[in-house]
C-alpha cells in the first residue's frame, strides 16, 4: 500500500506534520524554539525557550536532559521568568533572573552576572527553593533548581529570553 507522506501543509495557515504552526491569523503556534533576527544585523538574534523540571533538577527542553545551546564566541543576554510551585499550588516562588555569559571559541560558558528579582516568595515555612543558572557542559546554559527542607514535589517552569551578540 503507496504511503503519502505530508510534513508541509498551508491549508488554513502553515503546518508541518499536520500540525499548524502558522493559523489563518498569522499567529504562530506549536514551536519549540522562537528565534527573531533583524535581516539588517546577521551578528544578533533573540531566541526564546521554554524549560521545565521538578524538586531538585537541572531545568530542560525535552524531559531528557536537553539544555539551551550557545554559539561559540558570543556574549549572552539572558532573562527568565521562573516559577516554583507544589502540588497543592499552595507554596510558590517566582523570580525574575537576568543573567550575562560568554561563549568562548571552545565552548566554555562563563556566567559573568546575575540579578534575581522575586516576585513572589510564599514558600512554605520550614523549605527552601532556589533557582539559579547553570553551565556545566560546552555550549549549554539552563537553570538548576533545588528544594529543601520537604518531600513534596516541586514543579519548576522558566521562560528564557536569549539574545546573543556574535562577537567574532
């Protein structure tokens, strides 16, 4: 039996695998990655994320450990919005985090700044949760996020902002 493969379609908008992710109304939906580049300067892009973890984690794309990746020789202008929450949706941290890091031409990620903003801190009594950036491996950046003083699951969500600067 002939098997019609259909991976682009524009019936109604654009889709890829018959999933829309242009509609009728120019609205973008279903991406995993937004990256908007001024045609006017190739050397700087905005990319935007979405990670998730839960308890004490390293926050990723994928639920398998996936990590936003960095080009090597730029200079990173990072901004997350975070938030923690329990299982009751009682307790929850949010936070602002705009961070600075370079890439170098090997790799190497250097976080050279950062400022927290809370937003909310309504953490049980007794816990601690923190969140913060985090580069353990060549050309990746995320957050690491850890919970302490309880047993109860912690739900981790950031949205991350990139803009990166090409320096070379």
């Amino acid at each position: 039996m002939a098997v019609t493969k259909k991976t682009l379609s524009s019936v109604g908008g654009f889709a890829v695998n018959e999933v829309t992710v242009v509609n009728e109304l120019r609205d973008v939906k279903n991406i995993n990655t937004f990256e908007l580049q001024n045609s006017n300067y190739s050397d700087v892009k905005r990319k935007d994320y979405i990670l998730k973890g839960t308890n004490t984690s390293i926050l990723d794309l994928d639920g398998v450990g996936g990590l936003i990746p960095l080009e090597n020789n730029t200079v990173n202008f990072i901004t997350a919005h975070a938030i923690g929450v329990n299982d009751s949706g009682a307790g929850h941290y949010s936070v602002k985090i705009e961070s600075v890091a370079t890439c170098n031409s090997i790799g190497a990620v250097q976080i050279l700044s950062s400022l927290d903003t809370v937003i909310k801190d309504s953490v049980p009594s007794g816990e601690t949760w923190t969140i913060t950036p985090y580069s353990a491996t060549a050309n990746t950046f995320s957050y690491s996020a850890v919970r302490s003083g309880t047993t109860v699951a912690i739900k981790w969500i950031t949205h991350v902002e990139i803009v990166q600067v090409t320096w070379v």
